[in-house]
C-alpha cells in the first residue's frame, strides 16, 4: 500500500511539474490517464474520460466491488462506486505512473480472464443488473 501511495504522491509531483516544464522533456500525465483508458478497453472495459487524472470505468458483467476487493490483494486500490442508476459494474479509475498503471492492467488481465471485444470509448453507460 505504501509503493502505491508514493506513486499517487509522486503523480501529483509530475503533474505540476508538467505545467512548468516544457513538452520536450516528456512528462504528460494526461498522456498516461488517455494509455490507461485505451488499456482497458482491450479488456472490453467501457471507458469515460475527463480531463482529470480518474475517470470512469463499466467493467460490467463484472461486479464492481468483487475485482476491486481482487486488486487490493495485490496491493491495488481502485474504488467501486455502488451507484444504483449506473449499475454495480462502475468503478472511479485514478492514473498513477506508467509501471504502476501496466501492473493495475497485468492485474486486471489476470483476474478478468480472456479479453472481451474491445469497447468504444465514451460508449453510453448502460444499467448492469450482474452480480457476477
């Protein structure tokens, strides 16, 4: 848990640091929310994009809180929203650094099984009645 919040701790750092430094130094934590998302649209996660550093995620037919309850196992907290109108597939997906974000897809990728067809992004969100 700690290695985890040192990598929050240390996105918020780069964050503001991208607004100081210029684009040729490569640090773009946008750049790093819009590669997760794509991530996990390959794994057929319905994704909602905002111009902050989390955005919202279906993993519908899944059961939001039984793949986060997974992920914190390993050490990864993401946060399961239990919103009545969305449905029980939609979690809040905060970006954290690349290595962080590829074992947060590893992860998911393990514990999702085969990849499903890949989602559009921004695809309308949908009411999940799944408890899978």
């Amino acid at each position: 848990m700690a290695t985890v919040l040192a990598g929050m701790v240390l996105f918020f750092v780069l964050a503001v640091i991208a607004h100081e430094v210029p684009q040729e130094v490569g640090i773009s934590p946008s750049c790093w929310t819009e590669d997760l998302a794509a991530q996990l649209r390959t794994l057929g996660v319905h994704t909602y994009l905002t111009e902050t550093y989390f955005f919202l995620a279906d993993f519908a037919p899944h059961h939001a809180p039984r793949p986060a309850e997974a992920l914190e196992t390993r050490g990864i907290l993401v946060k399961p929203l239990n919103d009545p109108v969305l449905g029980d597939g939609f979690m809040r997906i905060t970006t954290a650094l690349p290595d962080d974000n590829r074992r947060f897809v590893d992860a998911l990728r393990d514990l999702m099984g085969p990849a499903r067809e890949p989602a559009a992004p921004g695809a309308r969100p949908r009411v999940n009645r799944y408890r899978l």
